[in-house]
C-alpha cells in the first residue's frame, strides 16, 4: 500500500537519483525488494535504513531533495507534512491526504500512480533547484501557519466562533 515499488521503480529510472527507505520492515518487504534496489548497469539506487527516529530522522528529512510517497491511501501521512514542515518538496500520489497541502504549491508534485508518472515528477524537481527550495519554504510556511498549535488552536477558535449551537457567556 505504500507503493515501494513504484517508488523503486521511478528512482532505478532516474540515474542520479538515490532512494533512502526508513522505517520497520514489519511485514518482510525487504528481502524482496532489496534486489532491485541496482540499476540496469548494476550501480546502486538505494538502501534500506531499518527504523529512524529523532534527529535522525529530522536530520534525514532535511537533506533529501524529496520525499517520494506513492501510497494508496494516507489519511494524511505525517512523514510528507514532516518533510514539507523542515522544507523539503515531496511527491505524492492522489490518495495521499497530505496531498492538499501541495496541490495548493504546485499541482505537478501530485503525480498519478505509476512508475512512469512518478518518474516525469521526479526528473522535474531534481533538475531544478530553484523549484525545489520555492517548493520547501511555501510549505515550510503553510505548515508553520497551519499545522503548527498555534495555527491548529486558531482554526478551532474559528470554527467555535462560527457555530450557531454554542452559547456564549
């Protein structure tokens, strides 16, 4: 469901790209897909880094040039709004919910579910720097504003002020 091997897929056609897949491998996925983790010419295209957390995770986030989310469904997938929060773009599929947030930057980091969608949306955002940090600090910032407590606890003052069932004293 988290669409590893699109994502795989895509990096394996993008020949300066390295794809770096943190987290439990609760269900065995690695000793299947750690084979295809070479290239055509045998050269590497990435690796398995088991759980990250912390500052390393932070860490992580912050020096990848983007995160690749191809899942089915997220309800909102906390490690894209994380990336986008430390400013790094992410590319993510329609079922993401986090998705809003970037269709609202640049609808082209919203790529359909496919190695060859995934592929067009990560050649065009690793070939152009400049893109990619407007991308980050336009979703740096909406994170900040509206995914912060202090953003979240004044979208909830909002709405209370705009319910007509509350009675105010």
């Amino acid at each position: 469901t988290k669409g590893l091997d699109l994502a795989i897929e895509a990096v394996r056609r993008h020949s300066d790209a390295v794809l770096l897949i943190g987290g439990h491998d609760q269900i065995g996925l690695r000793v299947q897909f750690e084979p295809r983790l070479r290239r055509p010419n045998g050269t590497s295209c990435g690796a398995f880094l088991g759980p990250i957390d912390g500052r390393t995770k932070w860490a992580l986030l912050a020096g990848a040039d983007v995160l690749l989310a191809p899942s089915i469904r997220e309800s909102f997938g906390m490690s894209v709004a994380e990336a986008l929060a430390v400013g790094t773009p992410a590319i993510v599929t329609p079922g993401v919910g986090a998705g809003a947030v970037l269709q609202r930057i640049d609808q082209s980091l919203i790529a359909q579910r496919d190695a060859e969608s995934l592929t067009a949306a990560l050649s065009s955002i690793l070939e152009d720097g400049a893109r990619r940090s407007k991308i980050g600090e336009a979703a740096a910032t909406i994170i900040k504003r509206e995914y912060s407590w202090p953003g979240i606890a004044a979208a909830i003052s909002k709405l209370y002020e705009r319910s007509p069932q509350v009675e105010r004293t």
